[in-house]
C-alpha cells in the first residue's frame, strides 16, 4: 500500500473515529434522563457528520459529474456513523460494571469495529478519487494529510 494511501485510509479513518468519540463525551445512561439521552446525542453525532461531509464535499469542490460517487461515499460515512455511535453507547452503558480484562475486550472490540469501518470506507473513497480532476486530488490528498480535512496536523508519534 502506497504511503499516500496508507495517509488517506488513516485520515478516514480519524474522521470515523472522531465521530465515535463525541458519544463517548456524553454523560453515562444513569446520569442522562431516559427521553431525552440518545435522541440528542444521536441528533449531535448526525450533525457533526453531516458538517463533516459538507466541509469535505466543499473542499474537494464536488462538480454534479461526481456527485454518485460523492453520494455513495458519504453514505459510508453516514453508516460507519451511526453504526459507532451505537458500538459506544453500548460500551459506555456497561462501562461502570465492566472488569479490567471486560474493559480491555470492549476496548477492543470498539477498535475492531473502527478498523472494520475504515476498510468499508477504502472502496467507496477510491471510486470517488478516480473521478477526481488532479486539482481535485491534489486537494484531497492535501486535506486528508493535514488531518482529516480540519486544517490540523495529525500527531505523528
């Protein structure tokens, strides 16, 4: 796998993680009253992705020619999304009961679950790329090495 690609796969894979990782601000079940917990967290995260996707289509300059592929791997976005905001919830609602070694497997299972997403994410991208002008590309090659889009350099460590 090239070095540039390897950057977008992880970059991408950032922006699902950094999605995920708002749910997890959110104060544990016990503490939120029962109506009104999910539903606003759930309208939060949906905001934020729907910002993301809009911030990324506009820096990328989307022309109507690309708008399938575009559609198609916003739709991943959406997906992964909604799929890791219910992975969290699940780990936060158990997380005051869980053991050491349960925490650690939950961990893990979020990561997998992260890792999962950002493979579904790679097909739908490079269809989208293909179809990129190479201003395009240079752009979102650009946006995704300075972090996900954000302007913000991404920790090298």
């Amino acid at each position: 796998m090239s070095s540039s690609f390897r950057q977008i796969v992880f970059a991408t894979s950032a922006i699902i993680g950094l999605s995920a990782f708002a749910a997890a601000a959110a104060p544990p079940a016990a503490a939120r009253p029962a109506a009104t917990a999910k539903p606003d967290v759930r309208h939060d995260m949906t905001r934020q992705i729907e910002q993301r996707i809009a911030d990324l289509h506009a820096k990328l300059q989307i022309t109507p020619a690309q708008q399938l592929p575009w559609d198609q791997f916003a739709q991943v976005m959406r997906d992964n999304s909604l799929g890791m905001e219910a992975t969290f919830h699940h780990r936060m609602d158990a997380l005051a009961g869980m053991t050491a070694p349960e925490n650690m497997q939950s961990y893990a299972e979020v990561a997998t679950a992260h890792a999962q997403d950002a493979q579904k994410m790679v097909p739908a991208f490079q269809a989208l790329y293909a179809t990129l002008s190479d201003t395009q590309k240079r752009l979102a090659d650009q946006a995704f090495r300075d972090g996900g889009y954000r302007g913000a350099p991404m920790h090298r460590g």
